[in-house]
C-alpha cells in the first residue's frame, strides 16, 4: 500500500523566521534551529494531527549537531507534540521556543 505524504493545503508562512529555516523534508515539514539549540519540526501532511482541517503540528526540537536532534518533551512549553495549529499559532510558539534558555 502506497501512502502520499505531500503537504496540501495553506503552506506555512513564517517570513519572521526565514533566517531560522533550515529545510524541510519536501512533504510538508519545515525545520527551524535557533542559536540557543532548540527548534521545531512543524508538519501538515496526511497522518499529522490537524491536517484534515488545513492545520499544523509541531514538535519542538533540541539539536545536538548541525542537523541531528531529538524531539523535547521536557520544556515548558510542551511534553508532547502540539496538534492543531493555525499559522499565527506556530509562530507564536516559535517565538518562545527561540526565547527558551539553553540546557
């Protein structure tokens, strides 16, 4: 059984964290890092929670090299993935992920 992961609906804008962008998968991912080692894998793509209602999920990220991380599931701002997101949602939670202090 083939699945199709590709990205429908409204894409992300983030033009406030262009410089954070650090690629994406093609299928609907896009990654930002911040200086302070955390990020975010925001996703919408089949099998996402919110994707039939053309929202978000994202996973906020701590990196351990240039590209490797791991999901955080410790910050204040989540123990999980977080479901449902408009875009103004993301990028508010992108905001304070880039203000979280470094571990």
């Amino acid at each position: 059984m083939f699945i199709d992961f590709e990205a429908k609906g409204t894409p992300l804008k983030y033009k406030k964290y262009e410089k954070y962008y650090i690629g994406a998968n093609g299928n609907g991912q896009w990654l930002f890092k911040f200086p302070n080692n955390y990020g975010a894998s925001v996703v919408k793509h089949w099998g996402s929670y919110g994707y039939e209602e053309d929202k978000f999920e994202l996973a906020v990220l701590y990196f351990t090299g240039e590209k490797e991380y791991d999901i955080a599931y410790n910050t204040p701002i989540t123990n999980n993935v977080l479901p449902n997101l408009s875009n103004k949602d993301v990028l508010n939670i992108l905001k304070k992920i880039k203000n979280l202090k470094e571990d």
